[in-house]
C-alpha cells in the first residue's frame, strides 16, 4: 500500500523525508511526491510530484529549493487513478491551503465529490483528494496561531466524520507549525524524537532517526509537532504508550546482496533460530498461550496462507488436533459458522486488512483470537486476544521469505504444544526442530549453484507447474505464487495428483513442472504422476532429497535438499524454491524488490 512520512523539527524536512520514502518504498512505487512548507510565517508550500523512483528523486531535486523544516512525503499504490503525476500525492483544497497525504481507501469519495463538494475543483481522480477539499470546508476563519490550531484539528475531525472506509493521513496547512495525523483501519505510527517528530505509515520509515515509537489506535487523531504530540480519541485527549523497536538501520539495509529478497532468503537460518529460541526453554515449549484448542481456524491471505495450509498438516500429524484454513477475503463475506474454535490470524506484517476484517468476525462471534504475526504493535495484535511473535526479523522484499519460514516454525511449535506428549518424547522432537536452520544453511551452502543454472533453464519458460503432495503442497503453491510474483512466468501450484483432472491439457514440452518429490509415504504415487507429466512432453525438474538417485530415472534436472523426515521436508524445500524464484528473475531482469502492480502490506480490502 501507499507509505507516508511526516516530519516535524529543527533539521531540514527534505533530505529525511526522501531518506524516509526510499526505506518504506516496499509500500508502492508507482509514483510520489514531497512536500516542505517554508519557514517563512505564510508556510509557502513547495511540492514535487514524480513518476520516477525515489533515488531519482533524490538526485533530482535540488535541497536548496526546497527548504523548511516540516513536511510530508508519499509513495503510491495506485487504487483510485492511474499512476500520474496529477494523481501522486500530497492533494490539495481549490486554494492550496490544505495538503493531505492519506494510505487507504475513501469509499464515499464520489458520492461526496458530487454532494457536499461539487462547487470545488477536483484536479485528480484519487478518492484522497476530498479529504482536502472537506478538511477545507470545515474550517472556520482565526487569526490566532493557537485558535488556528484548534480549528485545523476540528475540521479534519469533522471531515473524518463524514468518511466512509480507511484512512493513515497527515494533513499540513499553510502557516501551521505542525502536523495532524489520524487513523482508521490503515496503520500509522509517530517516531518520537528530540526536539522533532516524525509521523508514518511504518516503522522502517523512521528507523534511522528514532526507535522510540508510538503506535496510534483506531479512530485516534493526533497534533504532532516538533516539542509536542498531543492524542485524542473520541473527543477526549489520550496517552499511548512510547515503545523501543528492537530493529536496527542494518536490518533495513540490503548488507552487501544485490536485493533485500536475495539478503532475506541468507536468513532464513537465523529466522528460524531466532523463532525457536523465543519459545524454547527448560521446561519445554513456552508460547505464552492459556490454549486448549479443540478446533482451529486460521484465516490468512497470500503467503501466509499458504504457511497456514502447511500449518494444518503440521498441527494435524503432531497435536491431531483439526485445522481448517480459509482465506481471510473469502471468509469475511462467507456464511462460515464459527462455534468453539480459537481462531488464529496469520500474517506477517499485522496490517492486512482482509485479515484484519477476518479477526474483527471472529471475535465478533466470541471466538478466542491469536495474531500470528512478525510486527509487534500491529494492528492484529491489537485487535486479538493474545499475540504469537514469529522473529523473522524486519522484512523488505515484496516478495515474503523468511517471514514465511518463521511461521512453519512457529506451527511446529504449536503443533508439540498442542500435543501434550510426555517429557522425553518433547525432548527428542525438540532436538528434531533444533536441526532446522542447518537443514536451510545446507540448502543456501551446497545447492546454491546449481538452483542457479536451473533457474537459468527456467527463465525461458513462460509457463510452469509446481506440483507437491501432503505438507509439501502448501510449499508447492509458495512456490509457484513466488515465480509469478517476482519473475512473472505464469507458475501454478497443484496437487501432484490433480494435474490430470484438467491441467493435463496445458502439458508441453514447453510447461516445465517443478515436482517436490520427498520420499515420505506418498513418493511412489508422486513418481507415477511425474511418469505420466513426462509422457505428456513436459519437463520435470525434482527437488529430492540427497540420496535418492531413483529419482533421477525419472526426471530431467535435480534440485537437492538434505535428507529430513518428511514432516520437516518443508524447510529445506522452501529455501530452494525461494531460491530459484530469485534467480530466476534475476535471470529475465525483473525488479526483483518491486515487482509491478505489488506492495508488501496490503491494508485496502
Ligand atoms: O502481511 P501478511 O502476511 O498478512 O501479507 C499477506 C500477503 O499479502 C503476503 O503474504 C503476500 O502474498 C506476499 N508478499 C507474497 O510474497
């Protein structure tokens, strides 16, 4: 989705501001744009608006023009409006008093354009730019600095009132020695700092300036300036707590890899460390859960549900405890009867708003609720009764990584949690879980070189299947989802025994399949379907586990993995593929960081 950045202080606004857009440019790169009000008392406001990328921007636009020491900054997603430069924010009312940056969706936007607001010229096709012209109407004259204060705050109250849908926003007027922010349904954080702050979408934003961080509620609007910040919540003032984010600058830096996709699959490993020593202690798996689940639902979208689909199996073959799976965007609009099940939002940011809507259904409905999520203080967590961490660690990439192994790891976790077995058994699967992160480092050290000639011999595809049977077929549809999102072959993810109910007719010498081939109870029925794949012309390339020279029989080309009990296979096997997903689009050129059309969090329905 779009990121935004506020900055209120003594230093000059541009240079933090472009430094603060390029760290959360993950966020949507279809256009941006700046503003910096002058310190003059009339606040001119001196804007930029651009379709090139952030670092363009920054070579481009002279500091010297652009000097002040309040401003705001946006990097779009494009919902409402093709990416243009009418339509890059900061918007503005007809006089150009008002300026808004705004993440989210106004869904009334045309119908206040037309109503309340149709004497006012519209110059773009964004739903953001009522919220200036509204903002504007609601303001009433004042000469004082203080009374002024008050007004701006008000309107943009009185506008918010009249929206409907979600909204992170910060809104600057000419003049105004501060910022005002608000939220509903869209993420939104102040970085507090000495004598400035920093307002924005998301916590990397800041990083490099301040980790004192403070994490807005729903429905909260805040006047933030530079020796100030002042929170209320329903007409009455708030305090919210300052947090300190255990996250450094490095870790929003790519370390010397080309991409942060490429730096993030190398900590995979530390991902899942970090995991299980958040939870592992003397007396056993601590995940600070009072769980006694007889029935789970996870309710997840993208990668993560497909964490969760593997997360099913797992729980299921450890605890026997019964998982269903849905994904959240179908599941909030579905007639799903929810009864005593614990429901368990799994996403990795906190911020997704399908997700985020899935949460609010099931506590509606009384069910216990869990986030399982990367992000302290996201939403989710907010929104749920109690919070599970995964420690992937802060992730950049589009594309998710890491973020998806930390939470297999946390579904092994939970399923021996759930499973209540004696000492000494928990003891030996807990040794089990310990090999984990060597099983990715062997994956990463030995077999690197090789997934990059096959991704060399897959680039030329335009098409691929990937096919997995049991818990490898949640990493079978990772997979696929992975190569279409970064190097745009169009990848399907199937069932190994499904490809012939149907797909079977797509089958060429020119569709190669990536078939995940464990040696667990049903490799022979996956060899059968990669007999009858190669029959029909198409290329197979295996991921098999060292060892298995039976497989090369049957196959083209090998991707190796280390040898594993299959409940763990999933591991090693998702390194591979992320792996050949990565050097695959490295091989056809794409923007690996920033695929086109994405945004890491989506918080829009
Ligand atoms: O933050 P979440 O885990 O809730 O995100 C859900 C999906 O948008 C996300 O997993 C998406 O599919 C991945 N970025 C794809 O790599």
């Amino acid at each position: 989705m779009c990121g935004i950045i506020g900055y209120v202080g003594e230093r000059e606004a541009l240079p933090i501001i472009l430094d603060s857009l390029q760290r959360i440019e993950y966020r949507g790169y279809d256009s941006c744009g700046i503003l910096v009000q002058d310190n003059s008392a009339d606040g001119k406001f001196q804007v930029h608006k651009s379709l090139k990328s952030i670092a363009q921007l920054k070579n481009n636009l002279a500091e010297s023009e652009y000097t002040g020491t309040i401003g705001v900054g946006h990097t779009r997603w494009a919902t409402h409006g093709v990416p243009a430069r009418r339509n890059a924010h900061p918007h503005f009312d007809c006089e150009g008093e008002i300026a808004v940056v705004h993440n989210g969706i106004i869904e009334n936007f045309q119908a206040l354009k037309e109503g309340p607001l149709s004497n006012c010229r519209f110059k773009s096709d964004t739903d953001t730019e009522v919220i200036a012209h509204l903002t504007k109407k609601k303001m009433i004259k004042t000469d004082s600095l203080e009374g002024f204060e008050l007004q701006l705050k008000e309107a943009v109250k009185a506008c918010l009132s009249e929206l409907m849908g979600s909204y992170a926003i910060i809104v600057t007027a000419k003049g105004f020695d501060g910022l005002v922010a608000a939220r509903q349904d869209s993420p939104l954080i102040i970085g507090v700092g000495d004598r400035e702050n920093f307002i924005a979408s998301d916590v990397p934003a800041v990083l490099e300036q301040t980790n004192r961080i403070i994490y807005l509620e729903e429905g909260d609007i805040a006047v933030v300036k530079k020796d100030s910040i002042y929170i209320e919540n329903n007409d009455s003032e708030v305090k919210r707590n300052e947090r300190l984010i255990p996250w450094t600058t490095e870790d929003a830096e790519k370390g010397g890899y080309e991409h942060f996709m490429l730096k993030e699959i190398h900590e995979e490993p530390k991902a899942i460390i970090d995991t299980l020593r958040g939870y592992l202690s003397e007396e056993g798996i601590c995940l600070g859960l009072e769980c006694d689940a007889r029935r789970i639902l996870m309710v997840a979208c993208g990668t993560s549900y497909y964490a969760a689909l593997c997360g099913k199996y797992m729980i299921e073959h450890l605890a026997k405890v019964p998982v269903q799976v849905e994904l959240a965007s179908e599941f909030n609009y579905s007639d799903f009867v929810l009864d005593d099940m614990m429901v368990m939002a799994i996403t990795q940011s906190g911020e997704t708003a399908d997700t985020l809507m899935a949460l609010k259904k099931a506590k509606r409905f009384g069910c216990k609720t869990v986030a399982i999520t990367n992000v302290v203080g996201s939403t989710a967590t907010r929104i749920a009764d109690d919070a599970i961490y995964i420690r992937a660690g802060l992730e950049i990439g589009v594309a998710a990584t890491k973020s998806f192994i930390a939470q297999l790891v946390i579904f092994y976790l939970l399923g021996l949690f759930l499973a209540k077995m004696p000492k000494h058994r928990l003891e030996e699967r807990i040794s089990d879980l310990e090999l984990m992160p060597l099983l990715a480092q062997v994956v990463l050290d030995e077999e690197g070189e090789n997934i990059q000639k096959q991704a060399g011999y897959l680039s030329n595809y335009a098409n691929a299947f990937f096919v997995g049977r049991g818990v490898n077929l949640p990493i079978a549809l990772e997979g696929a989802l992975k190569l279409k999102e970064i190097s745009y072959i169009h990848a399907e993810g199937y069932a190994a025994g499904e490809l012939k109910h149907g797909p079977f007719a797509l089958l060429t010498e020119d569709t190669p399949v990536i078939a995940i081939m464990t040696p667990d109870s049903t490799y022979d029925k996956t060899v059968g379907n990669v007999k009858e794949i190669k029959a029909r012309g198409a290329p197979v390339i295996a991921i098999a586990e060292q060892g298995d020279e039976e497989v090369e029989k049957y196959v083209d080309r090998v991707i190796r993995v280390p040898k594993t009990g299959a409940i763990f296979s999933p591991i090693a096997n998702t390194v591979a593929l992320h792996l050949l997903a990565y050097w695959t689009a490295k091989e056809r050129g794409c923007e690996i960081d920033k695929p086109r059309n994405l945004a890491k969090s989506v918080t829009v329905e």
